[in-house]
C-alpha cells in the first residue's frame, strides 16, 4: 500500500553522511539518532565502523546476525563495562544493568508481576488516568496549543504512579523528573571519558552525582515499601505489592528491600519515558498522515461508539494496533541497545568479530534497512496487517529481543493503546506551523525541544 501523503521530515530513508563514532556511544544528531554510523549499515548485514579510538566497532543489522549476538551466543556478548555502570549508577541491579544468574533469578521472580492476567489488572487505572487527563482538553479551546511531549510525560507519569504505587502522578512528578533529568545530563561525555586513568576517576565522580539526584526518590520509594510490608493484607494490589510478595519460582526466594527498589526505579523511569516517547511519535505521524488518522478514528468511533475503552476492547481494535506498531518501527523509542563487546573471537554473517570487538544493534538501523522493508521511510500502518507478508524474526525489536526483551512490553502496548483510543475519540492534534521537528536522543528519543501541537476537537 502506498500512501498518497507526504512522508513526515525525519523518516527519511538515507542516513547523514558518516563520522565516527567514539567508542560505542554515539551523539545524536538532529535528524537522526545516530548520525556517526555510515550509510552502508542500512544496506549491508555487518559493517565495521573505523572509530578514532582505533577499537573495533561492527554495527549488526542481519535479522541472524542479531539473534546470533542476542540469544544463540548472549553470553559471549555482554555490555560493555561502561554502559553497565552507568545503568548500575541509575537503577543498580535492575533488569537493565544486571547480567547472569542475578538477572535470570530477578527476571523470574518478576516475570508473574507483568504476565496476561497481571497487565489486565493493571488496565483500568491506564484507562481511568487517560480519560481524566482527557478532561483538562476538554477544558482547552478549539485550537489550543498543546505542548504534547510534556503532556505525554505528565499522563504516563500520572499511569505508572497509579499502577505501580496507587498514588496519584503529582505527588511524585517533581522528584522523578529531577532523578531522570540528572542521569540524562550525565550522559554527556568526551574524549577524556575514555582516557586511562583519568577516564576512571572522572567516571566515578559521574556515578556519585547520579547516586546523589537519586536521593530523594530513592528515599520515597523505601518509605512505601516499609509502609506496605508493614502492613501487607491492608495495602492495595499493585505491582508494588506484587514485587513484594513475588518469590523466584525456582528457588522460592523473596527480593529484599534494595533489590526491589532497584526494579522499581528500573520499572518507572523506563516505563513512563518510553511510553511518553512513543506517544510523541504516534501524534506527530498522525498529523502528517490524515488519512490514517481518519481510518484510525473511524475505528474507534465503531468499536467504542463513544464510550471509554476497556482492556477487553483492544484486541477489536486492529487498526489502532497497527498504527501503534509502525510507529514504533519508524520511531523506536530506544533506537539503540547496549553496545556488547565480544569476550571470544567470532564471526557473524561472514564478518570476523575479534576478541574485544563492539557489536551494536539498533532497532532504529533494522527498522530502517533496505534489505528487510520496502520503502522504509514510508508510514504504512498495513505493513502489520494479519495478511502482511511474514517478515523474519529479529527484523522487528522495538522491545529489544532475546532473553532481554523488555518484560514491560506488554505493559507498555497496553497503555499506549488505552491512551490512544481515549484521546483520539476525541481530538486529532496538527503540528505547529512553521514548527520543524527535530531528534534528540539520549537512552529515549524525543522531540528535541518538545512538540508543540495544535488541538481540534472532532
């Protein structure tokens, strides 16, 4: 299907020109995430990247390339020192910053906490956040200006506050920001980051400033899990008291207070920041493609006929799921995974990969490269139609993919859904004119300086 439409600015299909990265952790640019990698990586399944560092550097875009590196042979590619402790710095031993056994024995003791049933439980508060947030549109004007990047954050704020704590967004809104924009401004680095020696001392000096806009939230959150192990029967049945109560099904242990608070910190800062995001880029592709968001809204208008949506009603809502899953392809909201570094030489696709070699993954590269989609900086919500032809495994990772795939993923589609449908109802949202909109990436991809948009009522 081709869409008689503009493609919007930033799906462009042709990478900048190439610059080399430094040592894996590129700086994003303006109209892509990661302007220092080459324009054969979305042609080629492996390409070596030269990096003045002189290491080895592979970017990986074959769909068994990748599963190669990220579950046939995960053990021999961990992440690399450094990306390890910066997350270590932010979430500790979180999901995201642990390895081995640790990470397995967490996984599993988590793993109920987000299952079928779980994610349905938690469904209502979503839907009861997004249609009260929806009230304060109704309070706006016709063509009001909205500034939907913070609007987005301060709903998915509102949402993981309730799910995970049964409080409401505002009371931790303050502090989590503070935490998330500390640890993002850390992400700032230079060549002496990477020197011996002093590249150490500076990068202890960054793990005690995030540790310190930490504090405070770490602070809230061990309060709440004393008052509810305090009082266990009384309290509600969120997924805070689900990581309390959750025992590893293999060794029937509990996680104790340090270790639930880092996957709680994990759970938050990466569930609401991811959704946000993903909700910036499912407006903003609406407004560039009015057709898909009149069939979007016919939907909605069918399966709903104006009431609230229900966990029950999404899987009715094809389409709407469609539209969210090629936004997620053309904007990932983690356009990149952890750079892993090889421990044993190896080859990958016919490329030699040298012990200490870095190998990078990143969805946005893989969701983009001409090898595996047609036109891949067309929007074409039909390309996740059931009768779509098949497309292989590994191709599509919006979730990360491997044994590592995001155990939120579920949570995470839910919410974007119950959002989208409850405000869609209603409203469309049109772009700023004369506003051109830009990439910032840091862990997340954003809209650099925002996206302010104009809202209509239907």
């Amino acid at each position: 299907m081709s869409l008689a439409e503009p493609t919007p600015k930033l799906a462009a299909s042709d990478p900048p020109p190439a610059r080399m990265p430094l040592f894996g952790m590129e700086k994003a640019g303006r109209k892509h995430p990661f302007p220092n990698i080459p324009p054969q990586a979305y042609e080629v399944p492996v390409l070596k990247v030269p990096t003045i560092t002189g290491i080895s550097y592979y970017v990986v875009s074959d769909p068994a390339g990748v599963k190669q590196v990220l579950l046939d042979k995960v053990a021999n590619y961990p992440k690399t020192e450094r990306e390890r402790r910066y997350f270590s710095a932010m979430f500790g031993d979180g999901l995201l910053s642990t390895d081995g056994e640790l990470w397995r024995t967490h996984r599993r003791t988590m793993a109920p906490s987000f299952s079928p049933p779980s994610v349905a439980a938690y469904a209502p508060a979503m839907a009861a956040s997004a249609l009260a947030f929806r009230t304060r549109w109704d309070q706006q004007p016709e063509g009001a200006e909205i500034e939907v990047a913070e609007a987005m954050t301060d709903l998915t704020l509102e949402i993981i506050a309730r799910t995970m704590f049964s409080t409401d967004g505002a009371s931790v809104s303050a502090t989590v920001r503070h935490s998330m924009e500390g640890a993002m401004a850390e992400l700032n680095m230079n060549l002496l980051d990477i020197l011996p020696v002093i590249g150490d001392v500076r990068f202890r000096a960054r793990e005690k400033r995030i540790a310190a806009v930490f504090a405070e939230m770490d602070a809230d959150i061990a309060r709440m899990i004393e008052d509810r192990k305090a009082n266990p029967t009384d309290g509600p049945q969120d997924l805070l008291s689900r990581l309390i109560e959750a025992r590893d099904s293999e060794g029937g242990e509990t996680m104790s207070a340090k270790e639930i608070r880092d996957q709680v910190v994990t759970i938050f800062l990466a569930g609401h920041e991811t959704t946000a995001a993903t909700m910036c880029w499912v407006w903003y592709l609406l407004s560039q493609h009015p057709t898909v968001a009149a069939r979007l809204q016919a939907e909605l208008d069918t399966v709903l006929a104006g009431r609230p949506p229900t966990h029950e009603d999404l899987p009715g809502l094809t389409y709407t799921r469609m539209v969210v899953d090629e936004a997620l392809r053309v904007y990932p909201a983690a356009p990149g995974i952890s750079t892993r570094v090889a421990l044993e030489a190896d080859e990958i696709c016919g490329m030699k990969i040298p012990k200490g070699g870095m190998v990078a993954i990143a969805p946005w590269i893989l969701h983009r490269h001409k090898l595996l989609w047609d036109d891949p900086g067309r929007f074409d919500p039909e390309r996740f139609a059931k009768d779509a032809p098949e497309r292989p495994r590994f191709a599509y990772m919006p979730f990360g993919g491997g044994p590592k795939v995001c155990i939120g993923a579920s949570l995470a589609t839910t919410e974007v859904m119950l959002i989208l449908a409850t405000l869609a109802q209603r409203y469309s949202l049109e772009l700023k004119p004369g506003h051109e909109v830009e990439v910032q990436q840091q862990i997340t991809m954003r809209p650099r300086g925002g996206l302010p948009m104009i809202l209509h009522r239907r």
